[in-house]
C-alpha cells in the first residue's frame, strides 16, 4: 500500500463513532497511509471539521435529534464533483431518505484492508479536485491581472505576459478572448503587437476605486 504524503488538516478522516471497534480499522489505516484521523461522538464536528472523508457510525447517527440530523445533512450536502465521500458502518434503511446515493456507501462492516482501498481511492479523487480548483484559481487570477494591465491603460504583449505567467503564448491569447467575450474590448495594435483595452463595463468602478 502505497504511503501518501501530507497536504495539510484538509487531507483527513473523520469518524464519527463511540465504538472503538469502528474507530481502530479507520485509524489503524489512516495511520498506515500517513494520513491525519480525527475520531469523535460529537455531531458538531462532523459540520466543522475539515476533511476528505467522513466515517459514520449508523446507529450513532440516527440516535441523534431530528433537528441534529437535519443540521448535518444541510452542512453535508453537495454536487456531484464534490471531494468528500460519507462511509455509513452499518446497515440503516433511512439513509436514502437524508443523503443522496451519490453521498455515500454502506459499509456493512468494517475490515482494515477494504477500508485502507477505499480511503487511498477517495484521496485520489480529493487530489484530482484540488488540482483542478488551483488550476482554474490560476486562470481566474491571470486574467484579473490581464484586465487590470488594460484598465491601466498598459498595452498587453503576448510573448511577455506568456513569459511573465509561464505560460503559452496560445494561452495568453485564449485569454484576451475569454475577456473579449465577457465585454471587454482588446482591440489588437499591429504596429506596436500589442492588446489595448479600448472599452470596458468594469472601468466606472475601477476608476471610482482608484480615486
């Protein structure tokens, strides 16, 4: 089994339990694989904590109040892309009825070896989300940049802004058209090679905060 490297208080596993018989396979493996484990009997956490995946103990769960439950399924619910997966020890016929299938599994018991599988598996997909949500903050800070330079009135050179970003120059241009898309005009000057920013919907406000 391979060993993962820390990221950060993120990178961990939840296990909401009072039985230590739930809480050891979950350590022991989280243990194994470097990762950080936080056991606790407090719903609160199970809202406040950070974390990739979530290991709940039924009968726990579904002892809790109503309204506790409905506190925790709110705080829970997400889109399909999400990075965290809910791992329900036990079988209970009212899940369905809380979380959507795509939430969670049923484990109907807990055997160390499946458990370290399935946490290396949710990892993996946590990694492949968080890089993707670095790359597209990347994207979204150069081209704030990019409009920024042109609400200063500076002219936007592709081979330098690509240089500057470490980027393509392909890039670059893809860009100024995004921009161009969403109303800002870069009008292209063929004498100097250069993107200028002749209109745009965000110069009131950029100009009323600058003063």
């Amino acid at each position: 089994m391979e060993k993962i490297t820390r990221i950060g208080k993120r990178d961990s596993v939840v296990i909401f339990t009072e039985d230590e018989r739930c809480s050891e396979p979950v350590m022991s493996a989280c243990e194994k694989l470097n990762l950080y484990s936080f056991p606790t009997d407090d719903y609160i956490d199970l809202i406040a904590l950070p974390c990739f995946a979530i290991f709940i103990d039924s009968g726990l769960f579904f002892s809790l109040s109503s309204s506790n439950i409905e506190d925790v399924v709110e705080a829970l619910s997400f889109e399909e892309t999400s990075d965290l997966k809910i791992f329900f020890i036990g079988e209970n016929e009212v899940i369905p009825l809380h979380f959507k299938k795509s939430q969670y599994r049923v484990l109907p018991s807990l055997d160390q070896k499946n458990v370290e599988l399935l946490i290396l598996e949710q990892h993996k997909k946590y990694l492949r989300l968080r890089r993707k949500e670095k790359n597209l903050e990347k994207i979204i800070a150069r081209r704030m940049l990019l409009l920024f330079e042109g609400l200063k009135g500076r002219p936007i050179k592709k081979q330098t802004k690509a240089m500057e970003f470490s980027v393509s120059e392909r890039t670059i241009l893809r860009d100024i058209e995004f921009l161009r898309g969403i109303g800002e005009l870069f009008e292209y000057d063929a004498s100097s090679k250069t993107y200028r920013l002749t209109f745009s919907s965000f110069k009131d406000m950029y100009e009323s905060q600058s003063e």
